[in-house]
C-alpha cells in the first residue's frame, strides 16, 4: 500500500501534465515544429518581416529529427499565428559538423548510418523547402564526411564553408538566431 499510493500520483501527474501540454500543431507545418500560443504577448510590428539564418551542426540521435532543424519549423508556425504573412519569412539554415549527413539522400545515408537505414529529416527538409527555406552545406564539413554535391538532397546548396554561407548571408541582410 506504502508503494501504491506514490506510484499512483505520479500516474495521474504524468496523465495530468500530458492532457495540459500547451503544445500544438502549426498551420502553415503541421507535421513539425509545435508551437504554443502565447496570451498578452508584445505585439509584433505591423507588417514586420523577417531574414533569419539558422546555425545547425549537432547531428540528432539515429532515426530521429533534428531538433534545430524542428525549430525552423517552430519559427515559421508561430510567426503564421502570430499573423506575420508566410511570404514575409525569408529563413536559410547553415548545415555543418555532424548534421551535414543528415542534408543527404538515403542511398548516402544508408552506407554511412549503418544503424539507420533511412534519413528521418527528409520529410522535414522537403516541407521546410516547399515554404522556401534555403539549405545551405558547410563545404569543409562535407569534404570531413566524405560527402559529395551529388549526395545532397535536392536543392540542398553546397557552400565553401559555413562560414561563408553565413558571412554572404549577412551580407544580405540576415540575422543569425543565435539558438
């Protein structure tokens, strides 16, 4: 009776916390990047508009989704709820270290994930790229993993190294989300 009762609350803590989770699917992603709706939040500028690029190089656990990768889609559906026009979100992503493997088609991914025979951003990357989201690859990062143009997924760049796709990046006019 002693072990009962303890085991017993935290079942309906856990039961509690997962009917109270605030998150919720996007409209513009729905399959990624769950978003909260924030109550009495500072209002964004009207028309506001933004140029972002996303620094990526932590691969994720095998057979997983990258969850910086996620957070370009987070980024892009509360934006959306929050009322900012999808075509007022410019958004690139640079890819290097450990990540670059996962910018590749499956037949790469499978000879070099020798635990995973599947890439499981692919689907994420297509649907971040149908709402045009730019890829960019660290050449130096890639040329570490042995990782060739023709390995990328399609219109995934190739850049000379992270560094400059960020540097030209900022030359257009993008911030780097420092997350």
């Amino acid at each position: 009776m002693k072990i009962f009762i303890p085991v017993l609350i935290l079942l309906c803590s856990l039961q509690l916390r997962a009917q109270s989770d605030p998150f919720h699917a996007g409209s513009a992603i729905v399959d990624f990047g769950k978003i909260a709706t924030v109550h009495d939040m500072e209002p964004l500028p009207k028309n506001v508009s933004f140029k972002v690029a996303f620094d990526v190089a932590k691969a994720a656990e095998p057979g997983q989704i990258n969850r910086s990768i996620d957070s370009v889609a987070r980024f892009i559906n509360m934006h959306v709820a929050a009322g900012v026009p999808i075509e007022n979100l410019d958004l690139a992503i640079v890819i290097h270290g450990g990540s670059t493997k996962e910018m590749t088609d499956n037949d790469f991914y499978q000879k070099n994930k020798a635990t995973e025979p599947v890439n499981a951003n692919i689907t994420l990357i297509k649907a971040l790229q149908a709402k045009g989201v730019n890829f960019y690859v660290c050449g130096q990062s890639a040329a570490y993993h042995g990782v060739k143009t023709s390995d990328l997924l399609p219109g995934v760049k190739m850049s000379l190294s992270a560094m400059t796709a960020h540097a030209l990046l900022q030359q257009q006019g993008y911030t780097v989300n420092p997350f």
